[in-house]
RNA sequence: GCGCCCGUAGCUCAACUGGAUAGAGUGUUGGCCUCCGAAGCCAAAGGUUGUGGGUUCGACUCCCGCCGGGCGCACCA
C-alpha cells in the first residue's frame, strides 16, 4: 500500500494549508491540481510540485516568487535534502537517502502486493469480457479482448475496486438455433448418415464432430426419426453445454477464469428481459414507428418497417433504435439491455465491456437504455473498451481468420505453439484501440524483439544473481524479511538510487493504468524497469565494485541483494497483473 | 453525409492525461564477453509531433477549421 509520492503529496499539502493559515496564501485554494511526480530529467531532483505555476493566478503572486517561498518551508523538513525552483516554477526536491532505503524496505514487506492501491475504495465493478457465444472454440481472434479484460480487472483488482469478472453469453438467438441445426446434421452423420457437405450458412468446423460424437455416447441413437420438436431443445442444451466447456478449457490455458456467467435465455426464463422491457414501456419509452433509411451507405433493399422502437435520442444517441425485429422477436439489443438492467439489480453502478472494434456503436446504444433504467441511480455508469484487430503473421504472411476458409487458428493453437506468457504479453503492448501485428516466427524465435523475453530474462537474471550467493555465502539467509533487516544504507550510488526510484513509481503506474482503462501500461512499465535493471547489471562489467555481490563485504552484498529482491518483486508483482509466470531460468 | 478512433524518427510504437531538452525497439554505423547469464550493455545518427489557427505561465496532449487513414452507421451479435 506505500506510495511515497502519495506520502509526499500530503506533506506539501500540509505546508501549503499552514501558508493559508499565516496568510500568505489566499483561503480555499483549489489544491486540486495540485501534484507531486518525478521530474522527467532525473537530474532535476527525486521529485517535484507544479503547485507554485497551478496555485499563482489564484495566489495573485507570481510562480517563481510562490515557489520560493514554498521551498523556503520544505528546506526545513529533515526528510528532504536539497530544495530548488525551476523553470516557470517548478520547486523540484531530493529527498535524504535514509527515504529511499525505507522504500525498498517496503518492496520486500509487502511482496508482490507492493503497488496494490486504495485508489477504487472497494467500488465494485463489472468487468465482461470474452463474451463469445457458444458455436465453436475460442480462436485466435477472440484472444485480444480476452487478454486486455482479464488484465484490466486485475489492474482494477490492484488499483483497490471490487472486481467481478463476467462472462455473458447468448443461447437463444439466431447462431444458437444455426448451431442446433449443424449439431443434428452432424448427428445424423455420426450415426452413419451421407449427409454430404455442411450446407452454406451452417457451421462447418470440424469440432462439432467431437459435439455429436459425446452426444451419440450419452443418448445413442435416440433423436434419430422423432420430430424437430423433440430433439431440438435436447440437441440444442447438449451442444450449448459442450460447447461452453470447452470455451472453459480454453481460456484456463491462459489463466481466464471467469466468477460469473450468465446468459439470455436465463433472463428471459426469470422475465428479467420482460421486466425490463416493461419498464421501458411505462416510461413511455416505447412506441411503433418507422426510422428513416441509414445515410451514406448503399441500402438497395431498404424499405420502410414499422417496427417498436426505443426512444433513445431522448438519452443522447443519434437515434431511436428498434427492440423488435419486423418478426415480433427480440433484436439483439433488447437481451443486452436486459442484462445490464440485470447488472444493476445485483448492486453495481459500474460496468465494463470489452468488445471488439467491430462492435463500435454499442456503448451508444446501450447507454441510453441503462440511463432510462437505472432511475435515481444517477450514477451507473458504462465504459466499453474496444479492441482493435490482431493481424496474424506465419512466416511474413498473413494469416487469415475466417470461420468458412477452415484455416482459423484457434486459441489453442496459439498457446501450444507460443506459450500462454508470451501470448499474454504481447497482446499488451499496444494501445487496446491500435491494431496489433502478431508474428508466429518472430515470437517463436524468441529474439530481442519480443519483449517478453526481455522482462522474462530481468527476473531470471535476480534470480541467478540469488544462486550465486548462495554459493558464495553458504547458509546465507535471502528470504525478503531477511533481506529487510539488512543495512540499506549501504545502497547509495546514483546508479542504484535511479533504480529505487524507478520502482518508487510502481503505484503510480498501477493508478494511472487503471484510472484510463490501458492495461498496456504495466507491459510497458515492465519493460522500461527491465531496461533500468540490464543497464545497471552491466555496469558492473566495467566497475567490478558495482557488482552486487562483493565477496569480502557480506553486509554490502546483503544490501544489495535487497535491492535485487526489489527488482525481482516488482517484476513479479507486474507479471501476475498481466497473467504472466515470472520464470527462475531462461533455456531453449 | 453523421459518429467514434487515429496521424509522433525510415519502420513498429511510447510519452505518467496540460509540464521542463518528445523517448524506446527495430533498421543503419561503431564499440563491449578472462566478467554476478552477451536472449544483454554502451555510443553515433535519425523530428517543424499531418496542417492552419486558438486557449495559457506552458500544448503531442484541450478547442475550432482543413488534409490523410481505419472502423461503424435499420429488422446481425
């Protein structure tokens, strides 16, 4: 739970609120731009306020004049070392180093919790991704959204929120009653039938042989000869249960594993959908009507419907939007606002969906409805995270992922050729909303173009440096509570006081990760820490007295190993956001 | 036509959400293994942040206008 800056801030708070008391600040400034970070230039000091340049118009002063007279206050404190204002008025500070050897202490205390924030105070919030509906395994194209949840809810998890991860999918619509079709077809051919090719429009992949032939063992031949009526529902529960076990196996090969899962027929069976619905109804929401033809795109076929509408522009979207097909069903969109709706019911006010980019739109439409249903509850609150397309690549070509070509990769198959780790990773070293290019060789090649090793290759470095000093100083105790009694003091070159520092920003990067909903940052974070580490490691090839064990200076080495422990801990602690397994040896 | 996203080094991307001299990788060039692991490190070179205005102490970041690209815009999810 440390955060040195957070520790920083509040005492520049506190002498900011004592020059208001002595009048040499206005009352009630607005302090709440007011903030402590690490300079860019590292040689500008440890840390630094903007509050002089953020407090002066109100102050009436100017900055450089309010910065002097706030570092005059701060040159008094016995914890800071050296004051100085800058620039437009930054007052920049270095704190003794005494500080800093209680910030490593910290590292090893709180373990790979070192980072966790309170930033989220036990909010609770829901987090659905994956979200894919049961008609096949998970493929490759799944996997981004996949990833970039299940790391935002870990984030948040960190970052102090109350997380559920939710899985939601829908069994009553069109794909389900395709799959229900493919899965009697397939039947009827595992049962010795010529059923000849798999129709257009069906779904031709091959493990709904693996579907049918589980169904032929548990009920043999008898949906064969009986009315659609009678198999239907029998062929449909089996095929939709199968399926979402093996979505389950998918996902547990890179470490997915949801708290929730709901799905639609669910709510339509408990009348959740129809509640909601009805709610909407009562407000007025609902009405027949004909929207007009969609502009700038070619719609030869487009006639005017009258269909039941939802007015939405009343809640800010562009326009009113249908609840029912021309049929009298459900669209689409009815069973979604009936979920959220459901959401709310269970007691959160924020939700989170990952979609792809292809479902861009949704967060439009759907907030509108959680407005009108939400009520009082003023603040409910959506936030939908998009993801933008995996290219793949095999050998500087690109792979295709379509469901009819036959040569979509599945997740499975990814894992099994790359690993869940650097799958993991990789997907998290962009931007969600950028498009991301996935190279099978250059991955498999593991060269130092893949990230991953990097960061991989920094902790198992730590962790070599731990057995050679257990040959070196046999029986040495290097537990991190150990390593936390050791003389710290030891520890202050420059060269290892910027790595401290670098770790010191650890929960900022968690805060500042979670607070903008970019999972990609730790990855980055990682590596950049990764950098530092390398660098420093080498520089004991040069100076033999930086290396971190010194065989004639046990408490030196001790100190030292500390700081490697930090290192190692952090990365840890990084990883297991990401749902990555640190490794203790590099091989291969 | 409307909406959302994007435009930063030759290429792929960052930039702590308004901070100081815009940074990494890759590619190019040149160094470093008698060494705690060279899957690594160091250095050089590479930029009018698409463009024109505006806001202010301060703009890659916010606002407006252009230019260029991606995605989405009834009764698919």
């Amino acid at each position: 739970m440390s955060n040195i800056f957070h520790a920083y801030k509040l005492k520049v708070d506190d002498i900011l609120g004592t020059m208001a008391a002595n009048g040499d600040l206005p009352k009630d400034l607005d302090m709440s731009r007011v903030k402590v970070e690490p300079p860019k230039e590292a040689a500008h000091g440890d840390m630094a306020t903007n509050a002089a340049m953020v407090l002066s118009k109100a102050a009436g002063k100017n900055p450089r004049q309010l910065g002097e007279a706030l570092a005059e206050k701060m040159k008094k404190m016995p914890e800071i070392k050296e004051v100085s204002v800058a620039g437009p008025g930054f007052v920049n500070f270095r704190l003794a180093d005494s500080e800093w050897g209680g910030a490593i202490r910290n590292i090893l205390i709180e373990g790979i919790h070192y980072g966790d924030s309170k930033m989220g105070r036990g909010e609770k919030v829901n987090i659905e991704y994956v979200s894919a509906n049961p008609t096949g395994p998970m493929h490759a194209g799944h996997v981004r959204g996949a990833v970039i949840g299940d790391t935002l809810a870990n984030l948040l998890q960190k970052a102090g929120y109350d997380v559920t991860k939710e899985y939601y999918f829908n069994d009553a619509g069109n794909q389900i009653e395709v799959l229900t079709q493919t899965a009697y077809l397939r039947y009827r051919e595992a049962l010795g039938e010529n059923i000849g090719a798999i129709p257009e429009g069906l779904y031709p992949g091959e493990y709904m042989k693996d579907v049918v032939n589980a169904l032929v063992a548990r009920d043999g031949k008898k949906w064969l000869g009986v009315p659609e009526s009678v198999w239907a529902k029998p062929v449909r529960e089996f095929a939709v249960d199968y399926i979402m076990k093996m979505i389950r196996d998918d996902l547990d090969i890179i470490g997915i594993h949801h708290e929730v899962f709901s799905n639609e027929r669910v709510m339509i069976e408990d009348g959740t959908l129809e509640k909601s619905f009805n709610t909407l109804m009562e407000k007025g929401l609902i009405y027949q009507g004909t929207l007009p033809p969609p502009k700038g795109k070619e719609m030869e076929d487009w006639q005017p419907v009258e269909l039941t509408l939802f007015r939405s522009s009343n809640f800010g979207d562009s326009s009113d939007r249908p609840l029912k097909k021309r049929d009298g069903t459900w669209a689409y969109i009815m069973p979604d606002i009936a979920y959220h709706y459901n959401k709310i019911q269970r007691g959160f006010k924020w939700m989170i969906n990952v979609l792809g980019k292809d479902h861009q739109g949704y967060e439009e439409k759907i907030r509108p409805a959680i407005a009108a249903l939400a009520g009082d509850k003023k603040d409910v609150r959506l936030n939908v995270v998009y993801c933008a397309m995996v290219k793949l690549f095999k050998n500087g070509e690109p792979v295709k992922l379509s469901k009819r070509s036959g040569n979509l990769i599945t997740l499975r198959e990814l894992v099994e050729e790359v690993g869940a780790g650097v799958v993991r990773f990789f997907m998290m070293t962009r931007t969600p909303d950028s498009e991301l290019d996935f190279d099978f060789t250059k991955v498999v090649e593991q060269s130092k173009d893949n990230p991953v090793f990097y960061v991989q290759y920094a902790h198992a470095r730590c962790c070599s440096v731990f057995r050679k000093a257990k040959e070196m100083f046999p029986g040495l105790d290097t537990s991190p509570g150990a390593l936390a009694k050791a003389n710290i003091a030891r520890i202050n070159t420059p060269e290892e006081l910027q790595l401290v520092r670098f770790m010191a920003n650890w929960p900022r990067a968690i805060e500042a990760a979670a607070a903008e909903h970019e999972p990609h940052r730790v990855a980055f974070y990682l590596y950049d820490l990764a950098s530092e580490f390398h660098a420093f490691y080498h520089k004991g090839n040069d100076n033999v007295s930086l290396r971190f064990l010194q065989e004639n200076d046990k408490e030196l080495s001790l100190a030292r190993l500390a700081l490697v422990e930090a290192v190692r801990t952090v990365i840890a602690s990084g990883l297991a956001v990401m749902g990555v397994t640190p490794v203790e040896e590099m091989h291969g």
